[in-house]
C-alpha cells in the first residue's frame, strides 16, 4: 500500500491568494463607500435644516398675508415688551406673528405672551415699511439673511 503525500499544489496557493485580495479589495471599497454615503447624509441632512430655519418661517408669514382680510389686514405692531411683531386681521380676528426665544410664535390680541403657539425655530426678524409694503429682514440661528416683501392683498385677490 502506497502513501499519499499531501502536497500544496502552487495553484491551490494562487487561488487563496487571488481570493484574500478579492475579499480585501471589496472590503476596502465597501468602507469608503460607506464613509462617503454617511458624508452624502450629512449634507442633505445640513441642507434640509438649513432649509427648515430659514424657509419655513418665511412661509408662515406669506401664508398669513394671504389669510388676512383685504382692507387693513397686515401691519407693524409694537408689543408692550419692545418687540415688532407682524398684525394680521383674519376674520375678525387679530394675531401676531413674533420671533421670540428662537421660535416664531402666534399670538392671539389681548394674550398673555405664555399663550403664543410655537410654530417654527426661527432666528430674529426685524420689520419696516418701505411704501406700502413692510419688509421683513430675517436672519436665521445659523447667520443667513433672508429678506420677504410682503403686501396688503386687493379686492379681487392676491395683490
């Protein structure tokens, strides 16, 4: 009876080597991918707050404009503490829209300033005639500046 001899072939060798350079070179790929994806996530994510604090509290002020009422529906408040606020009349109704302690904030006339509705983070707004439109100069938490040129609606519709 004979005796085998295992013996490592040199192609069984290249074959693992080929293999554990395959397997590192995909592993290698697979976390630089995934290091740039999270890069990739970071910025939509900066992006998308960047937008949300800088955005929408400016589409809540627009979309009070277009509620309030023809005649005499937007204006300048000043508040009893030394803040401006935005006045709109809707329906009878008379609110304010306030940048108060990084919110922007509505409250009804004739409330107490505990009752104001957070609607938004909001930075600080500043408001002003020029004509017969006020000017809202906003600047957001981050130091963007955003300005909005709102108008008195007409009669027959926007103005």
């Amino acid at each position: 009876m004979k005796r085998w001899r295992i013996v490592r072939d040199p192609v069984h060798q290249a074959g693992r080597t080929f293999v554990l350079a395959f397997f590192l070179t995909f592993t290698i790929l697979g976390v630089l991918l995934t290091m740039q994806a999270v890069r990739v996530f970071h910025g939509i994510d900066q992006r998308a707050l960047d937008t949300h604090t800088r955005a929408v509290p400016l589409a809540y002020l627009t979309g009070a404009v277009r509620r309030a009422d023809a005649t005499g529906g937007i204006g300048i408040a000043f508040l009893p503490d030394g803040e401006q606020a935005l006045r709109t009349r809707e329906n009878g109704h008379t609110w304010f829209y306030i940048c108060r302690n990084g919110y922007l904030c509505k409250q009804g006339y004739g409330r107490d300033a505990d009752t104001a509705a957070r609607l938004c983070r909001a930075g600080t707004m500043r408001l002003r005639w020029l004509g017969g439109t006020i000017c809202v100069d906003y600047t957001a938490p981050d130091g963007g500046k955003a300005t909005l040129l709102l108008c008195q609606r007409g009669i027959g519709g926007t103005a």
